[in-house]
C-alpha cells in the first residue's frame, strides 16, 4: 500500500518548464529580423548560410527548446517519475543550449571557427546534461506505457543528432573523422532524424496520451501506438541504405497518421469547440497535403513540363518548409495553447489540498488564457504559414512573411508573459492569506 | 468507515482534480473517497501525501484505476474495511 512519497515524483516548479517555453518564441522573434536583414537570397538554396542559421533558429530555439520544457512535464505525468534535481539541471541546460543556439546561429551567420567551437561546446554540454537526466528516468522500471516506448526512440534520435551535428561542426573547423564522409547524404541523415526522429515521434508519442486525457478522446488504435513510432525509427536507418523507398514509407507513414488523428478527433465523447483541436486537425490536413506534393510527378516541379500554370518551387525546401512550419510548429503552438493555462491552474490547485480556503483565489481556466486569445494565435499562424509558402515560391515576398512572424510570435509571446503573470499573483495571494 | 464515490473518468483536465479537491474538502472524518479514472494522477500523489492524505491506487486496465484517498490517522480503519481488493463499508 503506498501512503507516502516512494517511487514517484511531483510536478517540476512552474518556473523550470516556463523558461523554456518563454524563450521559444524569442528565438523565433529573431528568426524573423534574420529573414527581414537577409533579403530574397536567402531563400535560393538549403546551404545559404544565413538559411542554415534560420532552420536551426526554428528547429533548436523554438521547436526543440519548448519541447525540452514540456518533457519535463510529461514524465511525471505520464511516467511517474520526474528528472532528479530538477532546479540544477533544467537551469543550467537551459543557459548553455540557449547560449549555444546563439552562437551557431552566429557561426553560420559570420562563419567564425571560434564562434563554432563556441557552439559545439556549449551544445553539447547544455543538450548532453539535459540528455543525461532525462535517460536516467527513461532507463529506470517507469511506467511501461506506448508512449514512454516512443520518448525512448524519439530521445535516442535526440542523441544522434547531437552526434551528427557535433560531427559536422568539428568538420566546419577543420577537423575531419577519418572513417566518416560528410557530404550532402550526411547532412539529409542529419536533418531527418532530428525532424522525423526526435520531433516526429516525440509528438507522435505525446499525442497517444494528449488526445484522450485533455480531449477525452478515444485511444489510438492499438497497432499505431505499438508500431508506428518503431516503425519510423527503422525506416529512418533505411534511409542511409534505400533513401527514396524510405522515405516513402516515412511519408506513408505519416499520412496513415494523419487518418487516424482525424478519426480519434471524431470520435471524441465531448465534441466541444477547441483550438488545440484544431491544430491538430490542421496538422494532420498538412501532412495528408504533404503526402500529395511527394507523390506528385517530377514534371510538377520542372518548368518546362509542369501541367500547371507554373512550376512547383524546390521540392526538398517546399516539403521541409511545410514540415516544420504547418506540422511541427502548429502543434506545438496547440499544445502550449493547453499546457499554459493547464499547468498554472494546475499548480495552483494542488496547493489547496493543504488549505481548501485556497480554492476562492483561483481564477477560472480561461482566465490564464482565453478562447479567443488562442483563435486570434491561430488565424496568425495560418496567415504566417500562407506567407512562407508564397516566400517559397517568391522570394521578394519575404518581408510580409518576416513581419508576420514577428506578430504572431510576439502575441504568443504576450499570452505567455499575461499567463505566467497571473499564476505569480494567485500564487502571491494564496501565501500571504497562509501567513499568521 | 463510508465510501464516498466520484467519477471523473469522462472529464478533460483540470475537472478531475476539482472534483477531487471539492470532494476532500468536503469528506467527513473516518471517510473514505473512491475516485474512477481513466489514468493515475502520478503527480498528484506527493502532493496528498505532503497535505496528510494517505491513497491506495488498484490499476484494473490501461483505461480504468480506483484511487482511494483517505486521512493518513484512519490508515488502520481503512485497513478494516479493505481486504487488498475490495472495499467494505462494514468493517473486515
């Protein structure tokens, strides 16, 4: 019978996964004044080096960082167990990766070996003692749910990533592996598994447990919980042999996904009007569109045999874009539009089973974050998402697209400030009424 | 000892801790309150413990857990009424 505290952990302070959270938007912010200083030529080629700054900007500053926040949310939740010393270590991993993702930004930016070397020593320390505590708990008897299998797969894609990618910077400063050739084939690895891999799965996973605990929604039919995430990780090492047969039944596999959040979203018991819903419904439509543009001829993307009225732009950069931006970025913007407001109230409320009375300070739901603060967020992101698609295919479009950004990321940056601004005040109330 | 029973299975997150916050403030002495959910409430658990709840959890499925919250003095009372499987309001 357990009465006390014996082999779980509660809830991280507030304060640890917010840092991350907060910084995301930021990172995102300067994204944008990239795009703005960086003119139409930014958008010519994957390896522009002030493109290569923006993809990291997006995927370690924004995607990965709120996704480092939210883990540490969710082991406990859904394990049962949190990281040890939780203040040390997210305050320390989070200084070093956000100072580390500054100077790679810079270092592809003014290609500077000590910026580089900056770089690969700050990352790999930030991400490397985050990564050792999140193993330690992931390697520990937690609760053997599908989704803690797929924090496994999506945590040692996150390892090699981090290999890779300390790979390619010692080779950026001279320093080359001699059973090793960096090429354009190295760097696609790369880049798919820190995409499909880490990013990929790691939603995937979460939204096993998301959808029916927040949405009471049906579970996942079971052979997608128990295949679909091990099914991806071994595709991923296909690709280093049979890339384009893979990467078809990557593709595939992320459309069958898509069927099935569609459905799961349709069977819900309580079908109540719900932002977070509907970017996962957009998510899913994006990945279904994604499906098409694969398959699509190559005719559609060469000029002078498209059946349409013009060309398709890059297909490689069209897809990723669209990937990243419509897919990963929509839902982590819906899942903080519920993780906000969730936690706040949340570790307010658990400070009223020592005093009930607290129960009378506690604002409502909605007053962290409002319905329609997250619809306006929404309306931005489609809008923003529209504008990197034209970007694509025109560049001299890029200011409209970098002012959007700007907009959106500074609004969910202000629903972010009003959000934590509340819970410090409730929280500040509930203490002083405790006081004698 | 009573068994007071809420089920918060169907309700989307923060109502089941409402429920379960309501429901203890609410508890009479030397009760009991049985809680039906579709997953354990992990980080809850430290939290009673700390405000002197004590808790036995039975996970009957994947979907399906009784949680029973108790006060942590009425730890042997309720061994009185629970055999390690099921409740009984009258005393074992």
């Amino acid at each position: 019978m357990n009465i006390s505290g014996l082999s779980f952990n509660a809830l991280p302070p507030i304060d640890l996964p917010f840092r991350f959270f907060l910084s995301g938007p930021l990172f995102i912010i300067a994204c944008a004044l990239l795009v703005l200083f960086s003119g139409e030529a930014l958008w010519l080629s994957r390896w522009q080096p002030n493109m290569l700054a923006l993809t990291h900007g997006f995927t370690l500053g924004f995607l990965t960082m709120v996704m480092m926040g939210a883990l540490l949310q969710l082991l406990p939740v859904i394990g049962g167990i949190g990281i040890a010393k939780p203040r040390i270590i997210a305050t320390t991993s989070h200084v070093l990766y956000c100072a580390g993702i500054i100077a790679l930004m810079l270092s592809f930016i003014f290609s500077h070996h000590w910026l580089t070397l900056t770089a690969l020593l700050l990352l790999s320390l930030g991400v490397g003692l985050y990564l050792s505590a999140i193993i330690w708990v992931l390697l520990k008897k937690i609760s053997q749910g599908d989704s803690i299998n797929g924090f496994r797969l999506a945590i040692a894609c996150l390892v090699i990533v981090l290999l890779l990618g300390v790979f390619l910077l010692t080779n950026r400063v001279g320093i080359t592996v001699p059973f090793m050739t960096i090429d354009i084939h190295f760097t696609d690895f790369h880049a798919l598994v820190g995409l499909v891999g880490w990013a990929g799965i790691l939603i995937i996973s979460v939204s096993f447990q998301v959808l029916p605990m927040f949405h009471v929604a049906p579970n996942m039919p079971k052979y997608i919980r128990q295949y679909l995430s091990i099914s991806l990780f071994v595709l991923l090492f296909f690709y280093s042999i049979y890339a384009e047969f893979a990467l078809s039944l990557i593709f595939i596999s992320h459309g069958i996904y898509a069927v099935t959040l569609f459905y799961v979203i349709g069977q819900r018991k309580r079908k109540v009007a719900d932002t977070s819903i509907k970017y996962w419904q957009l998510a899913a439509a994006t990945l279904l569109l994604l499906n098409v543009l694969y398959f699509l001829p190559d005719s559609f993307y060469v000029p002078a045999q498209t059946p349409l009225w013009m060309a398709l732009p890059d297909k490689g950069m069209l897809l990723t874009a669209i990937f990243i931006y419509s897919y990963l970025v929509s839902v982590i913007q819906g899942m903080l539009l519920k993780i906000l407001p969730f936690l706040s109230y949340t570790h307010l409320q658990q400070r009223c089973l020592i005093d009930f009375s607290a129960m009378q300070y506690i604002p409502h739901m909605h007053d962290f974050l409002s319905k329609k603060q997250g619809m306006v967020l929404y309306y931005m992101h489609i809008l923003s998402g529209l504008s990197l698609i034209a970007v694509i295919f025109n560049p001299s479009l890029y200011i409209v697209f970098a002012i959007l950004l700007v907009i959106e990321f500074l609004w969910l940056l202000t629903l972010m400030v009003k959000c934590m601004r509340l819970y410090f005040s409730v929280n500040q109330k509930i203490n002083l009424s405790n006081k004698p | 000892m009573k068994l007071v029973i809420v089920d918060v299975s169907e309700l989307a997150p923060p109502e089941p801790m409402t429920v379960i916050i309501n429901s203890l403030s609410d508890l009479k002495q030397g009760d009991c309150l049985l809680v039906t959910h579709r997953r354990q409430p992990f980080p809850l658990y430290e939290k009673l413990a700390q405000a002197g709840w004590a808790y036995h959890c039975q996970a009957h499925d994947d979907e399906n857990i009784s949680l029973y919250i108790y006060r942590q003095i009425d730890l042997l009372l309720f061994e009185h009424h629970f055999d390690g499987k099921t409740f009984q309001e009258s005393a074992i």
